[in-house]
C-alpha cells in the first residue's frame, strides 16, 4: 500500500495508470475528494471513463480513508491540504497536473492553483466556495449533527473511516468550520483567485443546500475567462447529472491540453 510521508499527514494514495498507451503523453489528473470521502468513493462512478484516457492521481487528504486521523480541524486545514499535495506531485515527479475537485476538496483544489499555478494545467470544480459564514455553518450543523444521518451513509462511512472515528468527524468539522468563520470566514481571498490563470470550470448544482450556488457566480466573476456550468441537482450533482458532469470534465480537459499556457 503506497503511503507517503507529507509535512502534515501520512497521506494514502492511488496512481491509476491509463489504460491506453498513446494517452501516457497526457498530463495526470488529480482528483481531490470532500469531506469525509476518498476520491475511489466520490468519484466512483467517473474512474473507467477518465482512466481510459488520463492517469489519475488519488490520494486520501489528511483525516480521511487510510491517511492519518485528526483530532481537530485547525484554521488552516485547507492550505494544510495544499502543502501535502504538492509535496506528494514533488514526490512522484509529477510536475504539472490536471485538477479535479469536489466540495471541501473543490476548495483545495482552488488554493492549490492559487498558491502554485506553475503546477495546474486546467481546473475543474464542482461545489467550491471562497467563504465561509455563520448561515453556511448553520447548515452543516443541521445536516450533519441535528438530523440522524442515512444508515447508508453511516455504513459507508464506518467502511472508509472505521467505525470508531468516524463519528467523531461530523462534530469536529462543525467546530472547525466554526472557527473559521470566528477567524473572518475567507477561504480563500480575491486576490489569491485573480492569481489563478489556468482555464478553469465552475461547475454547481442550482440546488445545492449545502454550498449555496451563489458561491459559484462569485468564483467565475473572481477567476478571469473561468466557465460556469450549472446543473438542475444539489450537491452531489456529478452523481444526479453522472452522464452530464463527466461528459463536461472530459470535454474540459481534452480541449484544455490543447491550449499552451
């Protein structure tokens, strides 16, 4: 099992390699998960269809599936994030890749083409947000704490995370979340966005009860030439729009590698 050894975590990972030769000259994709997922789990559905053209690059952020446990989420847990991954691509020699975020992973995903836009060839999100504020905490609170979760939502997550710790992450999250909107609520700053030049898709469900779409609008009006894409779902919409989202994430990347930054 490859494990690698990163300046926060002991970080888990997966390199799939593609399964057709002539697509070997592309550059990887990273595929960054949400909370309390794994890139296997969030984006199971998409892994035949893009390793059939890309190597991806799935590693566990730190906290979740195989990679080391937290204890608490601290203020800077995002940029943390950034860091381990860069120095898993130094790793692995990966110079540049592509970048395929989800939610809390959406947000990594930013930062990292923020923070080492030398190392992002395109940039695809879907449920991102460059805040975070007392109503959007408000929300997980409920979501996560208030209401019973699914007991096939507990179930998968005792199989990725063990049954023991998983519960301790939904308090823990809140409290982390809470502490950054205690710290002023910016995830990442305008600025830090009108530094990402890399061509970049926005994607978002109109329904999403958990990162409100408005979120959306704001990162394409901040990042310059971005594309926004938005679904008729909630937040999991490149699981209620499978065929929609991945035909976009394909499109997006093909075109992108034949554009020279």
């Amino acid at each position: 099992m490859p494990f690698f050894s990163a300046p926060h975590a002991l970080v888990y990972y997966d390199v799939f390699y593609a399964n057709i030769t002539s697509s070997m000259s592309r550059k990887p994709i990273l595929l960054i998960h949400g909370f309390a997922s794994t890139p296997t789990n969030d984006f199971a559905l998409h892994l035949p269809a893009l390793q059939a053209h890309y190597t991806l690059l799935a590693p566990h952020l730190h906290g979740y599936g195989t990679s080391s446990h937290r204890t608490h989420y601290p203020i800077t847990y995002y940029r943390d994030d950034v860091a381990d991954l860069v120095a898993l691509l130094d790793a692995l020699h990966f110079d540049q890749v592509y970048v395929l975020g989800f939610s809390d992973g959406a947000i990594v995903s930013l930062l990292l083409s923020a923070l080492h836009p030398q190392r992002v060839c395109a940039l695809a999100i879907l449920g991102g947000q460059p805040t975070v504020n007392e109503q959007d905490v408000a929300g997980l609170r409920h979501w996560l704490l208030e209401t019973p979760l699914s007991e096939a939502w507990q179930r998968e997550l005792a199989q990725l995370h063990g049954e023991l710790y998983w519960r301790t992450l939904p308090e823990m999250y809140v409290k982390g979340q809470e502490a950054l909107v205690a710290a002023g609520g910016v995830l990442i700053s305008d600025e830090e966005l009108a530094v990402i030049h890399c061509p970049t898709l926005i994607m978002h469900g109109q329904r999403d009860r958990i990162v409100p779409v408005a979120y959306a609008h704001t990162l394409h009006k901040r990042i310059a030439g971005s594309q926004l894409l938005l679904f008729d779902a909630g937040h999991t919409a490149h699981i209620r729009c499978q065929h929609a989202y991945l035909s976009a994430v394909l499109n997006f990347f093909d075109h992108s590698s034949s554009i020279v930054l």
